[in-house]
C-alpha cells in the first residue's frame, strides 16, 4: 500500500523572540530526537532522489534520512560526512529552500522534509556524544600544500586532501580561523564553538594551521612555492561595498563587516569583559536585504537599538535572505523598509549622522538578475532619523593576493578567474574556489569549490592516481 503523505514539517523549538532579543544564544534550539524522527519519517525515500541533485556536494540525503527512521544514528552522521565535512554548520545555514528542500517531491502538495534541520539533529547528536569518527586516510605521499585562508572553502580542501595523505598548512590572516563562519555570522545563528569544534576536527586530522599570517604581506605566494607543491586561495571576499552616496564618511555609518567582526570576532557584545568597544545607537538602519543584512539588523536589537531598520529597495519577494532569517528578523521586531533607497546621509555639525534622506521605488522590467528592477518614483524624497547605518550591500575580494602575484588572473570586481570544473588559476600549481572567485555567495557553494579543487589538485599532484 502507498505511504500516506504527511504534508506539515515539524516545526523545529525556538527561543521566543521577546527573550531572544536580550541574549546571544542560539535562536533555533534543534529536533529531540523524537521530532527528527517523525520528521524523518516524512520522506517518501524516492526512487530518483531529486533532493540530492539539489545539494551542491552531492549528500546522499534519502539515506541518512532513512537511517535516522532506523534509529542507526551513527550511521546516519557517517553517511553525511562522506560528502560534507561542517554538517553542524551547513545543517544551520544552508538556504536549503532554494537547494535540497527546494527539490522535494512532497513540496509539491504541502512542505518539504526538513532535511537542513535533520542534517543539523545528526552533527549535533555526534557532538553530543564527544566523539567523531574519522573516516580512513591515506598514509603521508610527500607532497606538501599551503591554503590561504581558514573559511569554508580552505577547510573543505585541507580535509579532503589530508584524507588523501598530503602534508596541509592553512595561513590565516585574522586570529581565529572559520572565515566568515567566525566573524561574520553571530553566535546567536552559529555559535562559534560549533565552528571551533570542526575546524579542530580537520586539524585531528594533521592539518598545520598558523592564524595571525596575512599572504601577501607576511609572505608572498611566490615565496610559499619554497616549502609547498601547491596552494590553494580560499581568500573570501572580504572588502564591502558602499553605496557611494553623500555622507558615507560621517561617524555612525559602518560597513557590516566591520560591525559585525568587532561583535562576533572580537566579542564586543561581551563589553566590558572584553575590551571592544560597541557604539549602541538608539535607530539603526541597515541597507540591504541578504543574510549579513539581516544579521546586522538583529545585532543591533541585541545590543540595545530601540528600532532597527532594513532599509531594502525592492520588495519582500525578492529578499536575498534565508526565509527563516527573514521571518526570525520579523518576529524580533526589526522594521522592514521596503521599495526605499537611500540617497544621502545627513549629520550635525560634529559630524555624527542624524537623519537619512530616501527615496521611495517602484519596480519595473525584469533585470539581468531575471529580478524586477527598483525605479525611484519622482517627488518621492522622504527623511528618516538615525543615529547608526551599517551597510550591507555586498562585498568584493580583498586585492591584496592579486597584487602580490604575478600573472593571477583576476575579474572587472578583483575576483580571481578559474576554470569552472577545476578551480585552477591562471599560474601554474594555484588553485582557487569560494568567495575569492564567485564574489560573495554561500558556505556550501565555497565547499562545493574547494571539493572540486581538492580532486583537481590531486590528480594533477599524483598523476591521476
Ligand atoms: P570566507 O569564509 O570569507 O573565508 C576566507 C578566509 O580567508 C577568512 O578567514 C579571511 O580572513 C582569510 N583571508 C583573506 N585574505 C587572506 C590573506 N591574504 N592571507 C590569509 N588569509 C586570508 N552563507 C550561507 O550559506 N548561509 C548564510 O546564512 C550566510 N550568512 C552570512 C552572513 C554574513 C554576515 C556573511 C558575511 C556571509 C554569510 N554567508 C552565508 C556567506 C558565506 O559565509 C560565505 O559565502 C562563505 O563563508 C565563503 O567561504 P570562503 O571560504 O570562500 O571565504
């Protein structure tokens, strides 16, 4: 007899918005293992599991949904892990409903199976156990590799090739390694002994990593192909964008990413205990409406802001953020300013910002994005106040590796140019994959490259072998 669809997701335990907003803490709390495994037992276990062709590594999701049905949790956490080394962290932030959940056959009549929060029951549930099971590794091959930088591409590539035997050093430039896992997210989405806890798993697995070590200043690729056979650049794209309007350069007005690392990387939500100091403004306004906006936005709420605004120039529909992010940022009581754009920032006579001058938009013809495109409606000017503005509009690769490095191709936006199958650059014995090629995107996408790369290097390092 045919299964009985189940159409509704078990909605996973939150902390309630009123309380969240006073804390740090993670706001989704995960399954019990009860609600995982009714979850679980949603899945129609099908024949051609789409889900899987929607997951940019390849997970073999019907199998360990069905394990967790068995209760072979082990099992389950193994399963994963052939094809993802950071479950906890995807399980978390991956926009599963544009990738795997987008895929599902039972989305097509009621909602999907939950499998971001499956994937994140089962990486916490081997946490839990203290316990993780390395897969079998190649004994040493001689060859040794250098990877700049420490986020998710860099990581991916340190863990498949140390399984593969080749001796691994990562240099980071910052003081803890994660990339934007560590300073970008906040705690109260990724807590960051979770990233701790997989960056040490890779490095159980023999990978060097020294934090602390800029490339390209400390020492230059060139100077790296003394001691190594190949690198990787897994640099991010580090360096915002603004809008380029009067009045960028008051005080008040930050980029995201600077408000964000002095919150997350150096603890300033933890003032005085630790030593960063945090403006608290009273109205903030963020400009964007992708996942660093709505972090921002939430950030501010949690240090204090009476109202914090999204300050977007389309409308809901075509929010770039997670859903789940969007409609957490909702409930906290961020404001959503939809259609506006602003077009100058205002200050007092000490240079501080006070107010914001906007316009409103209407959307028009599609645009290249395939998005309509936001048109300012003429006589529309309005102002609002604000002590503080972060911008979040998008950010560009950080030129420092390109500067220093002969003959590495890059982009119009500095983005290192690669083959598309192979990561490879345009110098010989360099790789490259993440946000140094794609501009900023998402964690699986930067894992997705540095797979790629990693078995690119090693047949070009061992002949194919
Ligand atoms: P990064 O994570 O940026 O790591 C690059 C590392 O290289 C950094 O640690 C940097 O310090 C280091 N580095 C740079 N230059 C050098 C150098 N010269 N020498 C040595 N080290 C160097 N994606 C999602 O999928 N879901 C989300 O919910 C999500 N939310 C986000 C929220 C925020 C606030 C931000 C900023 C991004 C978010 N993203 C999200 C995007 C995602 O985090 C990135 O796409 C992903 O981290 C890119 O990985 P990467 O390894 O290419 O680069």
């Amino acid at each position: 007899m045919a299964k009985e669809l189940d159409l509704h997701r078990r909605s996973m335990p939150k902390q309630e918005p009123f309380e969240r907003i006073r804390n740090f803490d993670e706001v989704a709390l995960g399954y019990t293992e009860e609600l995982a495994q009714e979850e679980a037992g949603r899945c129609l276990n099908c024949k051609k599991p789409l889900c899987q062709e929607g997951c940019p590594v390849g997970i073999n999701i019907p199998e360990f949904i069905r394990y967790i049905v068995e209760g072979d949790l082990q099992a389950g956490i193994k399963k994963i892990k052939e094809t993802n080394a950071l479950p906890a962290v995807c399980g978390r932030v991956c926009p599963q409903e544009e990738q795997c959940e987008s895929r599902c056959i039972l989305g097509k009549k009621g909602e999907p199976v939950s499998i971001g929060r499956l994937e994140r029951f089962l990486a916490d549930w081997e946490a839990s156990k203290g316990r993780a099971e390395k897969p079998a590794m190649a004994s040493l091959n001689g060859k040794k590799i250098a990877i700049v930088g420490s986020g998710p591409a860099g990581i991916t590539v340190a863990n498949d090739l140390a399984l593969l035997g080749y001796e691994i050093t990562i240099f980071e430039a910052l003081h803890a390694a994660g990339g934007v896992l560590t300073y970008g997210i906040p705690e109260f989405r990724l807590p960051k002994a979770i990233v701790k806890r997989e960056v040490e798993y890779v490095k159980s697995l023999g990978v060097k990593l020294y934090v602390d070590y800029i490339v390209g200043k400390t020492r230059t690729i060139d100077s790296l192909f003394k001691e190594f056979d190949a690198i990787f650049v897994g640099a991010g794209a580090g360096l915002p964008w603004f809008m380029n309007i009067p009045g960028e350069n008051l005080n008040g007005v930050y980029s995201a990413n600077e408000y964000l690392t002095r919150c997350n990387l150096m603890k300033g939500y933890l003032f005085p205990a630790f030593d960063t100091p945090m403006k608290r403004p009273a109205i903030v306004a963020v400009f964007g409406g992708g996942n660093v906006a709505m972090d921002s936005a939430r950030t501010a709420l949690r240090l204090g802001a009476d109202e914090s605004h999204i300050v977007y120039r389309r409308s809901k529909e075509e929010l770039p953020a997670r859903a789940e992010e969007a409609e957490n940022a909702e409930e906290e009581g961020v404001i959503f300013d939809y259609l506006t754009l602003p077009v100058r920032l205002i200050g007092d006579d000490q240079g501080w910002l006070t107010e914001i001058e906007c316009i409103k938009m209407e959307l028009g013809e599609p645009d290249a994005s395939g998005r309509r495109s936001p048109v300012p409606m003429k006589g529309s000017e309005f102002r609002m106040k604000a002590d503080a503005v972060i911008v979040a509009i998008g950010n560009s690769p950080n030129p420092l590796i390109s500067m220093t490095t002969p003959g590495l191709k890059v982009g119009k936006k500095g983005n290192i140019e690669v083959d598309e199958a192979t990561g490879k650059t345009s110098r010989d014995n360099i790789w490259a994959g993440g946000d140094v090629v794609t501009g900023a995107a998402t964690v699986i996408s930067a894992m997705g490259a540095g797979r790629k790369a990693a078995k690119a290097m090693h047949e070009a390092l061992s002949g194919g072998k």
